[in-house]
C-alpha cells in the first residue's frame, strides 16, 4: 500500500508491503486489506476518503462482480463493495497490469511511444494495452488478457499442456507464471520450489533449473512474438 500527497508527486508519504496470504481465502484477504489500511492511517496520521486498488482481473460491468482473476477467490466476488463495506470509504478498482502499462507509457519507460504492451507476469500473466495515450480495454473489459490463449507450439512433446483456472488446456498463463515455472520444475525433477527459487538455482549452475529456465525463457520470447505480430 502507498500514500501519496498528490497525485503528481512521486514521493510516498507512506510505503508498506504484507503478503495477502491468498491461500486463507476471500474474507482472510480482506481483514489483510483492512489492517493495511488502518496501519497505513496510523503511520501517517491521516484518513483516506477514497481508496485505489490495481487488482487482478476486473469488474464485470454487468454484474458489478470480479472476473478474470488469477486469484480465483475473488472471481464472481462483488470486491468493491465489499470493500467500500469493510473500510468506509469509497473505493475505485482497476486491473493491476492496466495501471502499471498506464503508468510506464505516462512518465515510465514507454514514455512517447505510441503504442505500448505492458508485461505482468507473477501469480498470472497479464498485459495492460496503450494505443496513442490513452489505455485500452475493449467492450468486456479483456483487452489483453494474453495468458489465457493457447502457446504456440512447435514442440510436439509439450501438447497439450496443463489444465487452466479458466477451464481450457495448455493456457500461456499455465507456463508463463511463477506457479507455472514451478509446475515445470516439479515435472521435471520431483522437486518442489517456487520460482524465485527455481531462477536462483539456476544461477549456481544447476543444470535442471538452468534447462527449466531455458524452456520459460523459449515460451515468453514466442509468445511476444505473437503479440507482437498483432500490434506491430
């Protein structure tokens, strides 16, 4: 969570990380929500009117409820509302990956580009879009949801791949995700690490972890070049 004194000024009054401990569920991840909240006031000594949260997925504009998220408890979950009843203020959602590509092409590393493809790849595999400046969505508010195509394969052995939260096989977000390059580490060796720890093994020389690498590494560069050839 941060505060800023405006929103032109870059310099956080307040910056504090915790971990929402997802695996506890939805109203576990809530009262995390909450507690950031009123440490962040007590911190700073102030009380906010009105909170904005980047989250994975978004607001169905239908139902008012969340979808798409790679944290799945929160999909068909009415999270702003529940959040505005929680906290007291009022809240405004926006995906995650459409903030942070938003917020690269504004005064970041795509500053003046024209067209920009914004990158996230954690718990799931994002993008946010910008065409001339301004952030697109599309009419179901999906623009860029790239992880959930399938990944081009020439590699016969890899087909069809593993079962998506979505409901399809073989999903980019299956492989290119940190519990994606665990999955493949695992059914490579029988071993269980995350991905940090996966890409840190690699770097001491580890030749299961090195080959683990190279496969992520191959899967995002043919990946973006699809992405790619759509948006030149």
């Amino acid at each position: 969570g941060t505060v800023l004194t405006s929103a032109s000024e870059p310099d956080p009054l307040c910056r504090i990380r915790i971990p929402t401990e997802a695996d506890g569920g939805y109203e576990h991840i809530l009262a995390r929500i909450h507690g950031l909240v009123e440490q962040m006031g007590e911190v700073t000594g102030t009380r906010p009117e009105c909170i904005g949260f980047g989250t994975p997925g978004v607001l169905d504009p239908r139902t008012q409820n969340l979808k798409n998220s790679s944290t799945m408890c929160y999909n068909g979950r009415p999270l702003k509302r529940d959040l505005e009843e929680r906290l007291g203020v009022t809240v405004v959602l926006a995906n995650d990956a459409n903030c942070f590509a938003l917020s690269e092409a504004s005064d970041g590393a795509a500053k003046g580009a024209d067209s920009v493809f914004g990158v996230i790849v954690g718990t799931g595999t994002g993008s946010g879009i910008i065409i001339g400046g301004r952030l697109h969505e599309g009419p179901n508010l999906i623009a860029g949801e790239w992880g959930h195509v399938p990944l081009p394969w020439p590699d016969d052995d890899e087909r069809p791949g593993p079962s998506c939260y979505c409901g399809k096989r073989g999903c980019i977000e299956t492989f290119l995700s940190g519990p994606g390059l665990s999955r493949d580490f695992k059914t490579a060796t029988g071993q269980e690490l995350k991905a940090h720890e996966v890409a840190e093994l690699a770097f001491t020389g580890d030749a299961a972890a090195e080959a683990c690498m190279v496969r992520y590494e191959r899967r995002m560069a043919k990946s973006l070049a699809m992405v790619i050839s759509i948006l030149d």
